[in-house]
C-alpha cells in the first residue's frame, strides 16, 4: 500500500485530498468520520467545508484520550459499520490526535478483513509519529497498545493550522517525539531547537519541524514496514519513556506521553554516554532543554523498582532481556542494545539527580 502524504498549512490541505478522493480508486466509497467530542466541534466543520467529497460523509464519535482505545469501544464502531451497511469500499477518516488513528486504524484493519482509512491529524504527537507508519491499536487492563495490527493508512493529511489553538501541554506532548526524531537524523535542526529560547510559545518553529519528522519517519517505515529492523529506532526514549508513563498512571499521577519521553530520552541518552561513548556536551544540552518544561522528579529506589516492573513487560523485551536504542552520536542510533537491571536502576537513579 502506497500512502498518499499531504501537508499544507492552511485548508489547501484538505482540497488536496478532495482531489484524492475524486479519483478513481474512491469511486462508490462510503466515508465514516471518527471524531472525539473536541474534533467533532473545532475541526470536523473546517474539514467538511473545505472538502466536498466528506459532505455526506457519516459520523462516528467516540471519548477523547486513551478511554477510547478499547475492545469495547472497537466492538461499537464494528456494529455501528455493519449497522449502516459499510462495504469493503468504506473508508474510515480518523480525525484527531493519537487516540483517534490508533483506534479507527484498528477499527479498519479487521472490519471485514480490512478496509482503508485515512488519517487527519489534529495534534502535534500525531502530526509528527502516530499517524505516519500505520500501527494501529487498543489497550487492554491499561497496559497500552497490546492488540493491534499494522495496517498502512491509504493517506496522511496534515494541516499543522490545526495547532494555532494547542495548550502548551498538548505542544510538550509532541514536542519530545520532534527532539527524538531530530537525535536521530539530524544535528543542525537539533542545534537550532536549542537555540530557541523559549520553545513552547515557539510553535512556528515547531510547526516548520513537521516536514523533516514526516519525512523521516516516512523514509524509515518504507524501508521496514513490520519493525523487524530498522524501524526499531523509532523507539529511542520510549523503553524507558513508556515505564516511566506507566509509573506515574499507577501511582494516580499521571504526565503527558510526551513528557515521559522527554525523561526517557534523557534515561537513554545518559547510557548513551556511559555504553556508547557518546558526547557529555549532548546528554547536558538536552537537559537544559527538558528543563525548559520540567524538572525530573527525585525518584526512590523504591520507585526505580516499579519502573522496572514495567519494563520487563515491554514488548519490545527479547529472550527476558531489556533492550533499548542508544545513540553513537546524533544521526547514529544502535539497537538492540541489551541492559542489565543495574544499568536501569544506576540510569533511573541518576537522572533524577541531574
Ligand atoms: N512510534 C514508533 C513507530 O511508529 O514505529
């Protein structure tokens, strides 16, 4: 399946995909359009106004954030097509942020055997990584993204106007994937996000980003659709980033996705500098940027434990070993790169402190 991407900032973008969906390929398509409350009210009115083709389009609304990515919720949407007699022709649209793509992907990859769908995404973590790659999932017991398919989206259209209105939160929570992706491929536009003083206001800046993470992302999922390799690197910050969200959730203090990145970069890249010689000068530049938003918090032993509970049951774990992505050098990603607990106590420990 060949994505179609489309990004323009400003409506334009969504004439582009009327054009799409004029095409042969959408003849006789149904559309259904998932919405959470928030998209239904600010954004499904600019989409439809701008793209003739979703006039008649029907709606699906589901609950914002993480509550809706649920078997149960999944089951609804699965009835409500089979209800309105959906047809392999349908095409699901998924507009909102990360929630939203994961579960109207899923929703998509098995209602009969599969059918296509096409992401708008309306936040900066979905404009910059959870739209793009077409990994689609729901939880289960609140452990995240434990069932799910990879199935690619037939489009990706972004308009980054859609963030005019963003809180800060909502920035820090794609903000971090931004600095991952930029640790990955690309030390000059690494340097000048340091540059800029005051970033969260910043978000010309940020919204200019977009492309080079799209691009990027883009280039390492055509390679490695399935994550058997390369695509792997896509998951630095994230070994430590997602036990460390999981920690907070379980103790009734949850942060951002975004920022449990942000610290699990700063885990990774402190091991980075320990097993992979990679520059202090690095490790100390992104501390100062992560401080931009917020301070680690002091952790106990006791909590570095239950991180690491957490991280046994990565799925990204092989043969009982915690593996990880560290970094060379900016642009030089390893991995597989195997920790003992030690490391991950020693890591968790002293970040806190820095
Ligand atoms: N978010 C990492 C990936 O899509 O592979």
């Amino acid at each position: 399946m060949n994505t179609k991407y489309i990004i323009h900032s400003s409506n334009r973008a969504f004439s582009s995909l009327d054009k799409v969906l004029s095409g042969k390929a959408y003849n006789d398509a149904r559309y259904f359009i998932l919405c959470d409350e928030n998209t239904y009210n600010h954004c499904l009115p600019i989409l439809i106004s701008h793209t003739s083709r979703l006039q008649e389009s029907e709606f699906l609304e589901v609950p914002v954030g993480e509550e809706a990515k649920t078997i149960d919720v999944a089951m609804q949407l699965w009835k409500t097509l089979l209800d309105s007699n959906a047809d392999r022709k349908s095409v699901i649209i998924n507009l909102g942020g990360g929630c939203i793509s994961d579960l109207g992907g899923f929703v998509a990859s098995a209602y009969k055997r599969g059918i296509r769908y096409i992401n708008i995404p309306t936040s900066l973590i979905g404009m910059v990584d959870a739209s793009i790659g077409g990994k689609t999932a729901v939880n289960i017991d609140n452990i995240k993204n434990q069932i799910g398919y990879i199935h690619q989206p037939s489009a990706v259209v972004i308009n980054p106007d859609f963030l005019n209105t963003l809180s800060e939160k909502d920035v820090v929570s794609g903000y971090f994937e931004i600095v991952k992706t930029l640790l990955l491929c690309d030390k000059s536009a690494f340097q000048s996000l340091l540059e800029n003083s005051d970033v969260s206001d910043d978000i010309q800046a940020i919204k200019k980003m977009i492309p080079l993470c799209v691009d990027f992302k883009k280039s390492v999922v055509d390679v490695d659709p399935t994550e058997l390799s390369i695509r792997r690197i896509l998951n630095l910050g994230h070994t430590f980033g997602h036990a460390i969200e999981s920690f907070f959730i379980d103790n009734g203090d949850a942060i951002s996705h975004g920022l449990a990145v942000g610290y699990g970069l700063l885990c990774e890249l402190y091991l980075s500098v320990k097993k992979l010689g990679l520059s202090d000068s690095i490790l100390k530049e992104y501390c100062g940027l992560l401080r931009r938003f917020s301070a680690f918090p002091r952790l106990s032993l006791r909590d570095t434990e239950q991180i690491l509970k957490f991280m046994r049951s990565d799925k990204k774990n092989a043969d009982g070993n915690i593996l990880c992505v560290l970094l060379q050098d900016i642009g030089e990603p390893v991995i597989d790169i195997a920790l003992d607990e030690l490391e991950v106590r020693d890591a968790l420990l002293a970040v806190s402190k820095l």
